[in-house]
C-alpha cells in the first residue's frame, strides 16, 4: 500500500521531526533511525520491519535522541572461534 496517499507528509512516530513523502513507505527517519512502518503504527507494542516496538523507540528516543539507544544485538563474541594472533 505504499505510496497510495501521495498528496500527504506524515510525520515520524517516533521523534515527529521528519515527514515522510508516502505513507507505509519504509523509509528511514534521518532525525531519529525509525524505519517508518504503518504495521508498527497500528500495532505500537510489536515488532515488525523494526526489531524493537514503535513504544519501546518513543521511549529510547525521549531518553536519547536516538529511537535504538535501548536496542542491544544479541552478543554472540561467545560463537567466535578466531584467536588474536
């Protein structure tokens, strides 16, 4: 459904700073890093093209500046075989 409103700026979720051009467009907020997502719009408690929530971004942003300061990647340093040589 990307691009179906074309005529509207809608305004990041998470930081409200940036428009995106389309709706649902899946573009990244150069203010914030939200991937604009209207699943995640609709469903703010889930997951989705985002690994973490549109919440959970809102509430990493208001503390930071930053919509995946919370977000931590698994730390898999114990799944690397290599040594310091």
């Amino acid at each position: 459904m990307a691009g179906i409103i074309d005529n509207w700026d809608f305004k990041c979720p998470v930081c409200g700073k940036h428009e995106f051009k389309e709706y649902d467009s899946y573009n990244e907020c150069p203010v914030c890093g939200w991937m604009d997502s209207a699943y995640q719009v609709r469903h703010p408690d889930e997951t989705g093209f985002n690994p973490i929530s549109l919440n959970e971004a809102r509430e990493s942003y208001k503390a930071t500046g930053d919509a995946y300061a919370f977000y931590s990647v698994q730390d898999n340093s114990s799944d690397d075989n290599s040594s310091e040589k």
